[in-house]
C-alpha cells in the first residue's frame, strides 16, 4: 500500500454499489485496510439512490453494471451533487457510460494498489 494515499483515505467514508456480495465483501475488507469506512452499501440502482440521497459520504465506488442496469443514474446524480466516484468493471474503460469515461475506473478482480489509486485519483479531482 502506498503510505502517502492510505493517509488520504483513512477515515474515507465510502458509498459500495455492486450487486455480487462476495465483491462487497472484498470491497469492503479493502476499505477497511485503507482505513476507510463504508457508510453504506447497495446491490440495487434503487437502494444506490436512496442512499445517495440519504447517506453522507465521501467517495463511492460503483459497479457499472448492478443486476443487468447500467449505473448511469447513480453515476449522474453523484455528478450533479460533486461526489467523486471510481467504476469497478471487468469489461474495461470500454464498457463505462457515456460521458464519464473521463472517471478513475478498476478492473475486476481488484488488486489492492489500483483501487487505493483510483481512489486517490477519485479524491483529489473532487
């Protein structure tokens, strides 16, 4: 892990969208390594908008496809209210929506130092 981002993420508060629980888990495992925590996590484009709405955060990791929906409408509404963001894909920067290719993004299976980075990233661009 990289000491100088590991500082930048402790105490993160970190929204997790992603429909397959055993990459929640992982997702979270990480966080916590990083010193962050996980304010709320959702495996629904409904449940995701309801805590975007209700949840304070930090910084959200999205999954860019949550049961066969693409994440533009979290992905959107995050936009307009100035929360950084990182897409979690194994389909690439190929397969994230239209107008946010421009996001920090991490391929599936995580490794560890490119989800600290991206988050990082994510932050600093905030």
């Amino acid at each position: 892990m990289d000491s100088s981002l590991v500082s930048t993420l402790q105490g993160r508060r970190v929204l997790i969208v992603e429909d397959e629980l055993m990459i929640r888990m992982l997702l979270e495992d990480m966080l916590g390594d990083f010193g962050c925590i996980v304010a709320g996590e959702a495996g629904t484009i409904d449940a995701a908008m309801a805590l975007v709405r209700d949840t304070a955060f930090d910084v959200a990791v999205l999954d860019v496809n949550v049961e066969g929906v693409v994440i533009t409408p979290v992905a959107a509404e995050l936009a307009a209210r100035g929360v950084p963001f990182v897409f979690a894909t194994g389909y690439g920067a190929r397969g994230l929506p239209d107008g946010y290719t421009d996001r920090p993004v991490v391929q599936k299976p995580f490794e560890t130092i490119a989800l600290e980075r991206a988050l990082g990233v994510a932050l600093a661009g905030a």
